[in-house]
C-alpha cells in the first residue's frame, strides 16, 4: 500500500510543471509582436507617398496613408499584420472613389514595406514600395 500512494503523489507533480511551461511559451508569442509605428515614406504607383502608423495593438494598427497625385489623396486605415509570415493588410476607411485595399510584405527587419493596392472601385491594381523613417 505505501508503494501505492507514492506513485499517486507523483502524478499530482505533473500537471504543476507543465502548466507552469505552458505559461512560460504564452509569454514569449507576446513579446514577440514588433512595434511597427511610424513614419514609412516611398513610391505609390510613381508618385511619392507616406504613410503614418499612429496606433498599434497588438497585430492590429491605424494610421493614415498621403499619396501625391496631381489632386492629392489622403486617407485613414486600419490594418493587421502576422508577425511571422511579415504580412499585412490595410484597408481605406474614408469613402471615396478611390477606397481600396492594401496587402503586401515586410522586409525582415521591417523597415521596408511593398505590395500592391486594389481599387474597390473596378479592381486596378497599383503597386508601392515603403521605407521607415
């Protein structure tokens, strides 16, 4: 009977630990999500653009994007971004004619962003390539 309850005390250690492991990996996904504010500056379909990451939470942001057309636009968005693939995605919140959606790629240390913008209006696409400040 003692090697009995012995073996049941053990069995209670267990679970303790790998909870405690269980914490230790949740802690380290959080503090893996990069601070991507800022000032980003570059070409929009070869026209000079910036654009300015205000907010982040989390994978989550907003800013506003100016693109120097003869008649120049400026928009407000909101996107998200998988640290770890290094996408994103923003879409225009104001409605304009000229609302669309952006996708694209980080560069691995993030300061360089590219992709391509699709009108909602008809579909054109417009591509553009970003650098951080």
């Amino acid at each position: 009977c003692i090697l009995f309850i012995t073996g049941c005390e053990k069995k209670e250690e267990n679970p303790v630990q790998q909870s405690a492991v269980v914490a230790d990996t949740t802690k380290k996904v959080i503090n893996e999500i990069p601070d991507i504010k800022g000032k980003y500056s570059g070409i929009f379909d070869n026209h000079s653009t910036s654009l300015n990451i205000r907010e982040q939470e989390g994978i989550k942001f907003k800013g506003s994007i100016t693109i120097n057309y003869r008649q120049v636009i400026n928009q407000q968005i909101s996107g998200e971004f998988d640290p770890k693939a290094l996408t994103f995605f923003m879409t225009d919140l104001l409605h304009s004619r000229f609302q669309g959606k952006y996708s694209g790629k980080f560069s691995e240390d993030r300061s360089k962003m590219a992709g391509n913008f699709t009108m909602n209006l008809d579909g054109s696409k417009f591509s553009f390539k970003l650098t951080k400040k």
